[in-house]
C-alpha cells in the first residue's frame, strides 16, 4: 500500500506528513508494508525543503528532511492513498483525474481540518504546522492499522 501525501510546492507540509508518518508506521510492524511519498500539485522538481520545515520537524520529532526534493504531482503518479493538506491543493489534485481521487487528510482522519501553509511564515508557524501534521498523522496510523486488522 502507498500513501501519498499532496500540498502545494512539496516544501513544507508534504514532506513533513511523509517524514512524520514514516517515523510511525516505523513503530508499527503490522504496517511495514506501507509506503509513503509525497508531492505537489505546483511543485518545481528536485526543490529542497524549506530551512525552517526542516527546523520543526528536526526539532520536535529528530527527523532530517535535507535529503527530500520536491516532485510534482502527475497524472500517472499512482498510490492507493492520496492526502492532501488543504482544500486548494485537494481541488487541484482532484483535476488530475488519479487513479485514485484525493481526499482532504482532516476529512480521512475524521477531524475535516486543513492544514494551513507557513511557506513565508515564522519559525512558530512552521513548528504548529508540524505539530498539527503529528497529530494527523496519528490518526492515519490509526486508520491504516484498523484496516490492516479487518483485512486478516
């Protein structure tokens, strides 16, 4: 299974989710067989992750998002679930016509929430976005693992 999560650039929020819902399915046995990707539906190619996304994330939760690089969003790329953030980014993916149709990650959880952009924002931005992705993110490990225990 793959689980792909979609923001605007692939800077900030994306890759965040990717990195933070690798750390927790990492703690998950029965989910090691989940990937995870991430993309943007305006991204430019081969972008590194913005220096204070990787601040947050590195901060908080010790993950190291140097390596990342932007990909855009295609419509051939395949996953069998597609995240977006906000609904800006879910509108745009959705035009793409997947082979999967994107949902908003709030409304995959149960909370609805979009995930605002800090992309030009303060260091306090960037930190309660990561949090907020954490907290999301937790709810998709909660998601994916009850649908790996119905499906044995």
């Amino acid at each position: 299974m793959t689980v792909l999560f979609v923001c605007y650039g692939n800077i900030c929020r994306s890759p965040m989710a990717e990195a933070l819902l690798r750390r927790a399915i990492d703690e998950r046995p029965e989910l090691r067989d989940v990937e995870v990707l991430s993309a943007g539906v305006a991204a430019i190619d081969g972008n590194r992750a913005t220096p204070l996304a990787c601040a947050a994330v590195h901060d908080a939760f010790d993950l190291d998002l140097t390596a990342h690089r932007a990909r855009q969003l295609l419509p051939a790329t395949d996953a069998d679930v597609v995240l977006a953030l906000d609904d800006e980014s879910l509108q745009a993916a959705r035009r793409l016509r997947l082979k999967v149709r994107p949902e908003l990650l709030g409304d995959y959880v149960g909370t609805g929430e979009e995930v605002d952009d800090p992309y030009g924002g303060t260091r306090a931005e960037y930190d309660a976005c990561a949090r907020q992705i954490d907290r999301l993110v937790q709810g998709v490990v909660q998601r994916l693992a009850s649908r790996e225990t119905t499906s044995r």
